[in-house]
C-alpha cells in the first residue's frame, strides 16, 4: 500500500507540474490531460490530427482537409471579409508544406483556427500569452460536436488539452469577427450558446 501511494503521489506532482505550466487562463482544476505532440513546426496541426483523428501523425490529412476547405470556400471567405487575399496565399502554401517546416510556415492564429473551426466543424480555444479565444464554425448545420478542441502556445510550441468528461467550461471570449460574419453571411450565430453568464 505505502508503495502504491508514494507512486501515485509521484504522479500527482509530475501532473501538478505539467499543469502549472499552462497559461491562467486554461481551468487547471478542469484538466484531464496535456498531450504534447512532436515538435517539428507542425505541432499545431500535429494537436490537431489527435483530437480529431487520434493519431497526430496523421496531421498531413488534417492539413489537405484544411486546403480543399480553404480553397473550396475561397470565395465566400473573401467576400464576408473572414480573410484577405494575402492571408489566403498564406495559408495555401503553409498548408501545402509536408515534413519537418520552419517558423514561416507554423500554424497560426486567428486564420488556422477559424479555418480548423470550419473544416472540422468544431469550436475551438486557443490558449497564448495574449490570451485566449474562442473560434466557432461558420455554418449552419449542427456541429460535429460541441466540445471544443483546446490547444494551448507556449515557447512556440502547441500542447492539446483535454478537459474531464462533463466538465463545466467557462469558455473564452469568442473571435470578435464571428458575430457580424454571421449576420453578413446569413448563418445561425450560435455565441449565446457559449457566452458565459455573469
């Protein structure tokens, strides 16, 4: 029994320790896990292809879905102002990017996980310095799911959080563009749904 509880004890210290090193603004109490994918400038896309796919190396599917959403949807993207032209030439060529890349084509934010949002059809937070955000599907039918997919910067790399099952989230703000891009483009705003209430 001592046994058993000096290991456990030591696990509950190393989780302590993974914990403390998310940003304030990640529910700590809240967290089930921290999956810290390979660090070779694909991380985000890399978090992504676990939460989704359950293996991040499949992170090149996640970034050719990506592309054919991005490049299928160019034009309403463009019209309803979610991005410019050169944030779209952006994209194309860091989503086309295969292998280990370099910090020019990392995954980023808002673009990457608003289009990440939209091809997957789930929310999204994001955890940084800055802060964090909240970034919902354009669309008009049910999401996927509605559990976000938390993903978390720090020293330019991304972790993949996942909270405990049935776990209350007070989630970020949400993307500040979403609301008017809605109204714009016709589509159900679902912010009520996850605005926190005072």
């Amino acid at each position: 029994m001592k046994k058993k509880a000096k290991i456990l004890k030591k696990t509950a210290n190393i989780k302590d320790q993974k914990w403390n090193q998310l940003w304030s603004s990640v529910p700590t109490d809240k967290v089930e896990s921290v999956y810290d994918p390979r660090a070779d400038g694909n991380c985000g896309f890399r978090s992504l292809s676990h939460a989704i796919k359950g293996d991040e190396n499949l992170y090149g599917d996640v970034k050719k879905n990506m592309l054919e959403r991005l490049t299928d949807h160019e034009d309403w993207y463009l019209a309803n102002a979610v991005y410019l032209e050169e944030d779209i030439k952006k994209m194309k060529v860091l989503l086309a990017k295969t292998g280990p890349v370099d910090s020019e084509h990392w995954f980023y934010t808002p673009d990457c996980c608003q289009l990440a949002a939209d091809t997957y059809s789930r929310p999204i937070h994001f955890h940084s310095p800055h802060g964090a955000m909240l970034y919902l599907p354009f669309t008009n039918n049910a999401f996927s799911s509605p559990i976000p997919i938390v993903l978390h910067l720090k020293s330019a790399h991304i972790t993949l959080i996942k909270y405990r099952a049935r776990s209350r989230i007070t989630h970020p703000p949400i993307y500040p563009i979403y609301a008017n891009v809605c109204q714009r483009a016709n589509i159900q705003c679902r912010s009520h749904q996850f605005t926190s209430k005072p």
